[in-house]
C-alpha cells in the first residue's frame, strides 16, 4: 500500500456538454481527480457555466448504488432533491443517498464551482 497519492493541480479543464451528465442543459469543466488508480470512489472538480445544469438523476441502481457528495467552492447554485430546491453557495455541502433525485444548477452570473465525491 503506497503511503500517499499526489496529483499536481493543473488546471486543465475539459469542457463538457451537460447533456452527458444526466441530460443537463449548458457546459460544465471538469478536472478529474486521480482517473488513473483504482480507489473506491471518485472525485472531480466542477465547473458550471452560468445557466448550466446537471440533470436530474439517482443513483439506486443494484449495481450502481452509492452516495454523492457536493461542496461547494465557488459561486451561487441551487441543488435540487426530490420535490424541493436548496440554495447553495461557497462553503457549503451536501452528502446525498442513493435513492434521493438530485441535480445541480448555477443560478449565478459567475462560474459555480463543486467538488464531487461518489461512490461511498
């Protein structure tokens, strides 16, 4: 077992339409966060374009059953769960289970920007 993993920051976005992240609507950068190991979880760094969102979606699936968490380091957005909607802004955070309906949407004029963790 190594004693730590590093990645270097680099600042290489790669710019996505959100129509790949559960039929979103806009662009979102994203930076992904050790794609080469093979840990139990995963991790990016997201950046939503003004307007742009991540679709509605679950993950409940018996294979593809796990929670996702959001912090939120940049920015004003909303993050939708089931029947309700939830302002978030810098410093804030959610751990979301899997049966819960869930999507992300900046409602700012600047870049909302998210760390987001899943697979636990």
């Amino acid at each position: 077992m190594e004693k730590f993993y590093f990645q270097k920051g680099t600042g290489n976005f790669e710019k996505v339409d959100a129509k790949a992240f559960h039929g979103g609507s806009g662009y979102i950068n994203r930076e992904r966060i050790f794609p080469n190991h093979n840990f139990p979880f995963h991790m990016n760094i997201w950046e939503l374009e003004p307007g742009a969102s991540e679709g509605m979606h679950k993950h409940n699936e018996p294979l593809h059953k796990f929670r996702e968490l959001y912090y939120f380091l940049e920015g004003e957005g909303e993050v939708g769960l089931d029947n309700e909607t939830i302002k978030v802004s810098k410093g804030d955070s959610m751990l979301i289970n899997p049966e819960t309906d869930r999507g992300i949407r900046n409602v700012g004029s600047d870049i909302l920007k998210v760390m987001i963790i899943w697979g636990m």
